[in-house]
C-alpha cells in the first residue's frame, strides 16, 4: 500500500520549488521561497514595537499589581497575547523568521504523514465522511501536503479541514497556502469557526481558535510542533511538597538598566506557599525527578483529544521534540535561529518547552480507552514509511542543481544527530482497535 501511494505520487502533475541547502540559516529559506510567491496576508498588520513594549508593561504591570506569576501564565502571554503576542501578527518561520520547521524543509515529510493517515485510515474500514484536523497549523505547508496526498489518491471519500489556529495573521497565510477562496467573519458571528474557504478540489475548510470548537465527528488529527507551545508550569519538590517557580519583576535597578543592557526586566522566584497548579498536580507513578516541567494545557489537549477519539473515532499524531520523562529544564526562547534568554523582550522571541511524551502517553491511557503508539524517533518512522524510496523517486525526476538540496533536506529530517532523534511521533487510537492493531501493526512504529 505504501509503497503503490509513493508510486502514485510520483507521477504527480504539480511542481516543487528548488530549496536551498539546509544548514540551520539555508534551510530556513528554503520552503520559505514558496510563500514568498504567494501574496502575504494583507488583512493584519506586522508586529510593531510598540506592541512589544506594551506586552512588556503589561506583564510588569500585573506582577506588580497581584504579584509574581507563573511560567506558564508568562508562556501564555508572551505567545498568545491578542495585542504584541509572538504568534499573533506575523510570519515567525523560515530565514527571516526565528526557526524552521520539518514541514518546511521537505515535502517528503508532509507526503509521508499523508500515507501514514491514509493508510491507517483505510485499515480502519474507511469510515466517511472523516475531519482532518491539524492543531497549530503555522504556515499550513503540512496541512497542504497532506491534501496533496488525499487528493491524489482519489479516496471517494468526503471529508472537510479544521485549523485550529489561535493567531489571526497565520490563519490568513494558512487559508493562502491550500484555498482558493477564504473569508473572515466578523467576530460577532457565533459560529463555531471564524475563517472559511474551499480548496481548489472543492474540499471545506475551517478555522477554530480551541479545539473545543471543531464539530464531533470521526477525525484525523495532527499536531506537528503544536504541544511545545502549550505553557507549562515549572515545580519543584520541596521538603517533599511541589512548589512553582514564578516570574516577578526584576528589581528597580536592574529594570532600569535593562533597556541599555540587555538584562532581564523579569526573574524567577519560588512561590513561598504551593500553588493551585502545584498542589494538584499529580506526577506519574513512575517519576523520580524533583524538578519538572508540567504542562496543564498539554494534558488538557491530550484528554480532550482522547475523549474525540473514543466517542467518535478517529487517529491522533503528535509529532514534536521532546523526552520521556527525563528531562526537567528545557523552557528556552528563539530568535533569529539562536537560543533567547525567555525573560528578555517577551514578544519579541519564540518561547518553548520539550514536551513530556510520557506524562501525554499516560493521560491518554489512564482512563483505558486510548491505545498510543510509540514514541519513536522521526527518522526512524520517516524511513520505515519509505521515506528513501520518495527521495530517489524525487532526485530522478529533479533537476540536477536541486538534486543535493533536495537529498539534504531529508538527511536533516532523519539524521539523529539533527532532527532525526530529537523529534518524536506518538500516534493515539481509541483502544477497542487495540487487538486490530496488533494484527495488521500501524505503519511507521515497527
Ligand atoms: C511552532 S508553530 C508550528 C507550526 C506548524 N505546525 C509547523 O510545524 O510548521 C506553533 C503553531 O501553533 C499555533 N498556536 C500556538 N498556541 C496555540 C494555541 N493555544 N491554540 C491554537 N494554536 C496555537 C501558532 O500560532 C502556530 O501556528
């Protein structure tokens, strides 16, 4: 099956763009050459500086006013934050941007989601009609991908796009990528989603802001570098009690100092008493570390996403860097492709945290009606999905001077030493399927 949808997708009609070489700053323009030939989104403005200083006395304002506040609540606001929030208002990817992602460094990695999807899919008895979601879905290169591929095979299926996008702008490049036609509502609309269009096949496509809001329904489900934006809360045992870490504002000398010097106007310190977050939290059985990372709203995602799977079908595939519940500082900020001190210019850098693959495995376990497989490394499923045999179908048909972008792109996808171990896939199923999957095993794990 696999290796007949690579064949199909061979003899594809549609062009790829030659790519640059992929090393951190290249690569980062590489897919970026695409969107640059389309139109950028017209109807929100750039991120200007003063939003970004006004996130900033924002943050400072609240501290003082009720006092320090956690790292995720900070996470939450520098990211998201309507007015100034680093998602909100522009493209943050590629080489102008601050990182670059796998979708945007090769094709291979979109098409080969798209086998995986329409592979379990059909295994599962095709049901129809079928939602794919994509949760965060930045450029919207995957989402676009993947289309690619389901169009391609012609699946006779009916089945409509749901984004769950909280940023304005990227909601507008992401309709730009796969649409034909897209519309805004106005915001008073009640609808479940805000943004609508149709691709060039005629297949629906919405916008949500939370996940919440996407119709029930059978779902494919992606999430591909969405769960190290969720905000997580640092805790630390102390005299066997979990206590937060916080931001407060750094004192008055440093503050003022800080605009010329590049010093942090905001610290971290221990809460004095446990936090709600704190005091509920509940490590995994197993945990040995006194210091974590804990991401309420990844837990929240995962158990709503369980509770999808279960009561109306479907497959989850979180794809993201990440550990197995083995690392306990690892909340850093980007910028212009280099780490960021998090605490400095909030706005102005991305902030994110490995994601505890273990905590979310065990979430979507616990109540026993989510079976998970994996994590495994990317390249390792990238290959095991056949992903050398798409590269040598794609050298044979590229032109010689993209030929050594074109092998360079996928070494960084699978290469360990690169994005190949780093990057993680965990794939959820409701567990009625469990048995099924054991006997017919799902692509890409094993
Ligand atoms: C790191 S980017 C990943 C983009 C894309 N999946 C990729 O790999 O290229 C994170 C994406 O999630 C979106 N996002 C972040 N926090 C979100 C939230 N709480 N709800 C919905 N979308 C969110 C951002 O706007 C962005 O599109």
């Amino acid at each position: 099956m696999l290796r007949q949808v690579l064949q199909i997708g061979s003899r594809r009609s549609y062009s790829y763009k030659s790519v640059r070489r992929p090393n951190a700053s290249a690569v980062s323009g590489a897919r970026n050459q695409e969107l640059q030939l389309e139109q950028k989104p017209a109807s929100e403005p750039q991120a200007k500086g003063h939003d970004k200083i006004s996130l900033s006395k924002q943050l400072r304002a609240r501290i003082l006013a009720t006092g320090p506040i956690t790292v995720a609540e900070y996470m939450r606001e520098v990211l998201t934050n309507p007015q100034g929030g680093y998602y909100m208002s522009r493209d943050v990817f590629g080489r102008e941007g601050d990182f670059i992602t796998s979708p945007e460094i090769s094709q291979i990695f979109g098409e080969l989601v798209g086998v995986w999807l329409l592979n379990e899919w059909r295994k599962m008895g095709s049901p129809t009609p079928f939602q794919l979601v994509e949760l965060g879905p930045g450029r919207g290169t995957l989402a676009r991908d993947v289309l690619k591929v389901l169009t391609k095979f012609k699946l006779g299926a009916e089945f409509t796009m749901h984004m769950v996008e909280v940023s304005p702008y990227l909601s507008v490049a992401q309709a730009q990528r796969f649409c034909y036609k897209h519309e805004t509502l106005p915001e008073n609309s009640q609808l479940p989603h805000y943004q609508f269009g149709t691709t060039a096949t005629g297949i629906k496509a919405y916008w949500h802001r939370q996940l919440e809001d996407v119709p029930p329904g059978f779902s494919l489900v992606l999430a591909h570098e969405f769960f190290d934006a969720l905000p997580v809360h640092k805790l630390q045992l102390v005299n066997d009690l979990w206590q937060e870490v916080l931001i407060d504002v750094a004192d008055v000398q440093e503050s003022q100092s800080a605009s010329q010097s590049q010093i942090p106007e905001f610290r971290y310190v221990m809460s004095k008493a446990q936090t709600p977050v704190s005091r509920l939290f509940k490590p995994v059985p197993q945990e040995t570390r006194a210091c974590l990372e804990y991401s309420l709203e990844a837990e929240r995602h995962v158990d709503m996403l369980a509770k999808r799977l279960e009561q109306h079908g479907g497959i989850g595939l979180i794809m993201d860097y990440g550990h197995f519940g083995d690392k306990t500082d690892t909340f850093r900020g980007f910028k212009q492709h280099a780490l960021h001190e998090p605490l400095l210019e909030p706005g102005t850098a991305d902030l994110t945290a490995d994601v505890d693959f273990r905590h979310i495995k065990h979430v979507a376990e616990t109540n026993g009606h989510i079976h998970c497989c994996g994590p495994v490394q990317q390249g390792d499923f990238l290959e095991r999905m056949q992903g050398s045999v798409r590269l040598e179908q794609l050298l044979a048909h590229a032109l010689p001077e993209n030929q050594d972008i074109i092998r360079s792109g996928y070494e960084v996808l699978t290469d360990a030493k690169q994005m190949g171990a780093r990057f993680k896939f965990l794939a959820m199923f409701p567990a009625v399927l469990a048995a099924h999957l054991e006997k017919y095993p799902v692509a890409g794990f094993s």
